[in-house]
C-alpha cells in the first residue's frame, strides 16, 4: 500500500510540474495522422478482399489478436495506434449492427469502462453520443467524452464505423458533491482525443469484427517512461482488448438463439 501510494505521489508530482493544457502543435499533428489513416481507410473499405487487416486463422480459433501500429514522434504529445480483432462463429451482419447501435445498454456491455452512454443526436447513419469513461491504471482517471459516429454501410456482407472525439473532459471527484469536470486539455492529460474505426464483415460462417484505436494523450516528462507509458497506452490497448471480449460476449448469445 505503501508503494502504490510513492508510486501515485511521483506521478501527480510529474505531471503538476509540466505544462496541463493540451498544445495545439499535438493537436495539429493528431488531426494530421488521423487525415492519413482515413484517407487509407477510405481505400480499404472499397476492397472487399483487402477489407480486412487482422489475423482471421487467429481470429477463427477464438483468439483477439491485437497489435501496435508504429506512430511518429509529436511536439508534445503522444499518438497510440492499436489494432485487433475477433471472430463470432454464427453471427450475423444485423446482430452485429443492433449490438453496436443499442447505446443505451452500453453499460452493460462494455461495464465497468464505460459509466454512462446516451444519445445525444441520431439522424440516419449518424449518431452523436456522450460516454463517462472510468479508467483504473495506478491512479483512477475519469472523463466524459462526445463522440461522432458514423456508420458506413458497404455492401450486403459488410459495413464500417467512424467514431471521432468531439469532446474530452477529465472529470474530477466523480460522483461526489464537489465533482467538476474540467476545461478541455486540462487535468493529467492521460486522454485528449480518441477516434476508433470499426470494420464487420460476414464471412466463413460467421461476423469478423475489427477494430483500430487512435488516442492522443499527453508527452510523457523525461525519465518517467516506465511509470507513465503503461497508463497512456491502456487507454487503447486495453481498452480495445476489452471492447472486443465484450462485444463478442454480447453478440454471441444472440446469434445462438
């Protein structure tokens, strides 16, 4: 207990001696990778055959493979990329789709990571949703974050997903009296933005789900690597890891019935 508590001193004591708000060249450099990704993106879906990246033998023999995407190096910030998949023997397109599009059961889907979800807007294909995301990684990290998503229906077998933060905001003593949900770009910079892009195809007798996690977070201070690059890099690995279990728990009973 001792340890943990050093251990959570040093970091508040890293991040309070360096800059809070989040600087516009990492926000311009995180626009800009994103820019790219898309632009590939765009060429992936046109393929049916290329459509997918991930491992499907893996994926068909009930294993989430997951890997890191290279990023470049930002002015004070960091970029995470983190891909992975899954496979549902059995599902189905629509089951798929119903699961992704049901927010109101997000937490229960995706708990204890997501506290709230609702919709904010939905017209046609496009929806615009508020999550209070709750991240547990030595020190406990809150946000509320808004999200436009859109769904990009491709073809009978398949359909894509653009989810791109709006909005992230730190939320501090969470659920007591004095809660306060700070300015956009202040707080311990753990999330500044985070946008995942989702392709489903059906396929092989069942659904391969995909799933690429972009978040930009703060720089981590010089010698504070091995405390702090865990943290930063579970807002997207992790999470994605979790969402993929998740998701298939959910659709799974579904498709069997």
């Amino acid at each position: 207990m001792l340890k943990k508590a050093v251990l959570l001193a040093v970091i508040l004591l890293a991040y309070s001696t360096t800059r809070a708000e989040e600087p516009q060249s990492a926000k311009s450099a995180f626009q800009s990778y994103i820019a790219a990704l898309e632009t590939r993106f765009d060429q992936q879906n046109a393929s049916a055959q290329n459509f997918l990246s991930i491992d499907q033998q893996a994926a068909r023999q009930h294993q989430i493979p997951i890997h890191q995407i290279k990023t470049p190096q930002v002015e004070g910030g960091t970029i995470e990329d983190w891909i992975g998949g899954a496979f549902l023997p059995g599902a189905t397109l629509d089951q798929v789709l119903k699961i992704d599009q049901d927010y109101a059961r997000y937490v229960t889907y995706y708990a204890p990571e997501i506290v709230q979800a609702r919709v904010l807007s939905h017209q046609g294909n496009h929806f615009q949703v508020f999550y209070r995301l709750k991240k547990h990684k030595v020190v406990t990290v809150v946000l509320d974050t808004i999200h436009n998503i859109d769904f990009l229906p491709l073809a009978s077998d398949r359909y894509a997903v653009r989810s791109r933060s709006v909005s992230v905001r730190e939320v501090r003593d969470a659920g007591e009296a004095d809660e306060r949900v700070l300015p956009e770009g202040e707080g311990l910079g753990f999330l500044w933005a985070m946008n995942s892009y989702w392709r489903v195809q059906q396929r092989d007798g069942g659904v391969y789900i995909e799933c690429e996690v972009v978040t930009l977070a703060r720089s981590i201070p010089m010698g504070m690597g091995a405390l702090l690059r865990p943290t930063i890099e579970s807002f997207a690995s992790e999470s994605l890891t979790n969402t993929l279990k998740e998701k298939v728990g959910a659709v799974l009973p579904a498709a069997r019935q």
